[in-house]
C-alpha cells in the first residue's frame, strides 16, 4: 500500500509499504481523511524517529474485523483516536488519563498518511467511535484536535462571562475560538505574527485581534476596559507567546498552555505575584474517550463549523506539499490529506 513517509519537514516521499496484518481483536481501516497536525511539523519533536508515517486526525471505514470484534462490523464509518489509557492505572483511576503511560505509548499501525492502518485491540476498545452518517469525513478528521480543545477548555473552567486571550491563530487556535463562542464567550481575543491567520481569526468570530509584535499585555488592557484577560491560552510554541501570556493574565486569572516550548525551556514564573493575585497556570496535553465524544456531538450536532477553518486538500502524493505548507504557516490553515486519491 502507498504511504507518505516523514524523513523531515522537506522530504516526505511517497513509499510502497505491506498492508499491515490484523490479529485477535484488531480493525484495519481504509483512511478516508488525516489532518495534517501541528505537532505532525514540529521537527526537533519527530525527527528522532524519521523515517515514520505519521498522521493520528483520521477517519476512515473499517474493511477487515479480527477475531472476538463486536461493536464494530465492515463497513462501519469511524473515527480512531491514536493514544488510549489503560483505565485502570493510578493516574486513571485519579481522572488523570492524558498521563497515562499507555496513552504515551499506543498508536495505529503505521500512521494515519497511509491508505490504510491497523488498529491494536486496545485503541478498538478504548479509542474507536461510530462516525455518524451526518458528518463527512473530513469534518470527522477533526474530531482528534476538538477533543484536545475541549479537554483544555475543560480542565481550565471555561467561562460565558470571561475575557479570553489566544496566542496563536493557527487551527488549534481557531478552534479554541470556534468552541469559545459556542460556548457563549462574550469577548475573545486573538494574537499572531500573520495577517493571514489574523483575518482567519475575524471570519471565525473574534471580537478583537493583536498582531503578536505589538505591546499585547497594554492592548489586551486598551480593549477590555483596563483589565487583563480572564483566560489566556497559549497555541503556539513562540517563547514570546508565553511572556506575553504571563503579563497578559488578570487577577484570579489563568493561563492555559495548550502548547509548549521546546525541550531544556525554562520560564520566569512570578512566583509571589501570582500567589498574591491568585493566577493559575496548568498545561493540557492529548483528550480522552469523554472529550472524543463531546467533540462528535458538537460537530454532528452543528454547533460548530470546523469547515471554514480547511484551505487545502491533498492527495497521499501531495503530502510533502502539506508539510511545507503547514510548516511556512503563512497562507494555509487546516489541511486534510485524503489518501485514497
């Protein structure tokens, strides 16, 4: 079968790779639709395992079911999610399941830019959802960076009354957006060092934007009556963006680091005067089956509209062209790989 194998962010070759073999328990499915991801082009991050075919923002139809599958037939339109918990470990059991050192540890077979993977039983059992009829397939390659939105929004209190700041206007950022206002969000600003993203970000609802070279913490305060953010969420790995975020935080406030930095990055934490003011700052990592399926039912239920946010589609011998595009971060936003043309 074809697959689109990463060496670095530049050469991504389309290859012949065997179809993966299920076992006892195991689904192999015909990938319809894989969002090329953000973290899909974070170099320092994947290029210790190149070559790989990488891809987890995928849809596709079960066309093989291994011994002792029920719930799932051939046939069935479905979406899978790459990293599952065990359930059943300390920090499961503490609600903690995105620490889980099964979720860092399990993925399909290979990745989702190949015509088809495989799934491990334990991603069927914990990790693969109906995708309702109403859905199209790219809208439920969505479904994987929804979750992770909405687990973030989750774990940071979310609320209707709050101010909310968003470093980044990449996808991750538009669809912390787009989720904001469904959620009833009264004032949500947006920041980026692209005009392109920033009028992305208009089109998708923000009331106000910041170009990410202005003095953002005074802005911030200009357009939301002298007070700083409620909620600041940092979606992009820009060590100014999380500068920014810890002057841009009001009292009470918190900072939500959906991204990160690179590795050995350290931050100047204002210890005592966040204590005083009572800021919180936490990360969120990955989502869970919960967030999975929230993110199914907005999406089934239109609430929101993740299709304004896609620019490109592209075949399996196009992927190389994704990556450079996702990677310039200039005219592009989503961009979904459809690997069976």
């Amino acid at each position: 079968m074809r697959v689109a194998m990463y060496y670095n962010n530049n050469d991504v070759r389309l290859e012949e790779i065997p179809m993966p073999e299920i076992g006892p328990g195991e689904i192999l499915v015909k990938i319809m639709a894989s969002g090329i991801c953000g973290s899909d082009v974070l170099e320092w991050y994947r290029i210790k395992k190149a070559p790989l075919v990488l891809g987890h923002e995928i849809t596709g139809e079960i066309v093989e079911t291994g011994d002792g599958v029920t719930g799932f037939k051939k046939g069935d339109r479905v979406f899978v999610n790459h990293h599952v918990p065990c359930n059943t470990c300390h920090y499961c059991l503490s609600g903690k399941h995105t620490v889980c050192e099964t979720l860092h540890t399990t993925n399909f077979d290979p990745g989702g830019f190949a015509e088809y993977v495989r799934v491990p039983w334990i991603n069927v059992d914990r990790g693969t959802l109906i995708l309702p009829d109403t859905l199209s397939w790219e809208e439920g390659s969505f479904v994987e960076p929804l979750g992770c939105v909405l687990r973030g929004q989750r774990v940071a209190q979310l609320k209707p009354e709050q101010t909310v700041l968003i470093l980044g206007s990449g996808v991750s950022g538009l669809l912390h957006l787009i989720c904001a206002k469904a959620l009833g969000t009264g004032f949500i600003i947006t920041t980026d060092i692209c005009d392109y993203r920033l009028d992305m970000a208009k089109k998708c609802g923000a009331n106000a934007v910041i170009h990410a070279r202005e003095d953002v913490p005074q802005k911030v305060m200009e357009l939301n009556g002298g007070r700083k953010a409620d909620l600041v969420i940092i979606c992009t790995g820009a060590y100014t963006a999380f500068i920014q975020a810890l002057e841009s935080v009001d009292r009470g406030g918190t900072v939500l680091c959906f991204a990160t930095t690179e590795p050995g990055v350290d931050l100047p934490l204002p210890i005592n005067q966040f204590w005083r003011n009572g800021v919180t700052v936490l990360p969120s990592y990955a989502n869970t089956a919960y967030d999975a399926k929230v993110a199914i039912s907005m999406l089934s239920g239109r609430l929101i509209d993740v299709k304004q946010t896609i620019t490109h589609r592209l075949g399996l011998a196009e992927t190389e062209d994704g990556f450079r595009l996702m990677a310039e971060a200039k005219e592009s936003m989503k961009i979904i790989i459809e690997p069976q043309r």
